[in-house]
C-alpha cells in the first residue's frame, strides 16, 4: 500500500495549493480506497481534499496535535478513486502565524 506523506510551514494567512505535487502516487494507477489522515501544530490550519476532482473535504479544520498524524486516530476523510485521478490535498492557514501541517494519505489499492 503506498504511503505519502508531508510536513511543511503553512505561512500566516497562505494556501498551499497541492502538497501532493510531484509524489509518486499523485495520480492514482487503478481503483483504490485513498484515506487522509491529518494533524497541525496549532489552531486555525484547514485541509481540503480532492479526489479526481470530486470535492470530499472542504476547508475543515484539523486537531492541532503538533506531530505527524497517527493510523487510525487522524483520519479526516476517506474515499474511492479510479485509475487516472488525481489527489489533490491543501492547506489553510487561518492565523497570523506560520503554522506546520502535517499529513498522510495512504492509498489502498483494491483491483
């Protein structure tokens, strides 16, 4: 099952538009289960996600653990792809602070 994930400094009030960009598994290979888990450093860091461009999380707000999530306590959403979709993952700084995000999304072949 691959795995990916990220960690980076979301500057005060910043989107980034795709974490996901450039990671081996950005687009999928055939029909998987994608699931997302997520975690911020503190308050006010929102992940959105899409899934061949089907929205299945916009703009929530993640727990602020201030570590790299854990399976399966953090998982903010779930969902099924086909082969050729790509995973779109962003994140939100709401503060006026630099926040880090950190993130996971494991994609689960099932063809």
């Amino acid at each position: 099952m691959p795995i990916m994930t990220d960690r980076q400094s979301v500057a005060a009030n910043t989107t980034v538009v795709n974490a996901l960009t450039g990671k081996l598994h950005e687009f999928l290979t055939r029909p998987s289960v994608v699931r997302v888990y997520g975690t911020g450093s503190a308050v006010g860091l929102n992940f959105s996600f899409l899934l061949g461009g089907r929205s299945l999380m916009q703009d929530q707000e993640v727990s602020a653990q201030n570590r790299l999530p854990i399976v399966p306590d953090d998982v903010i959403c779930q969902g099924i792809g086909n082969a050729g979709d790509r995973l779109v993952l962003s994140y939100r700084n709401t503060t006026g602070g630099a926040i880090t995000a950190f993130s996971r999304v494991d994609v689960e072949p099932v063809a």
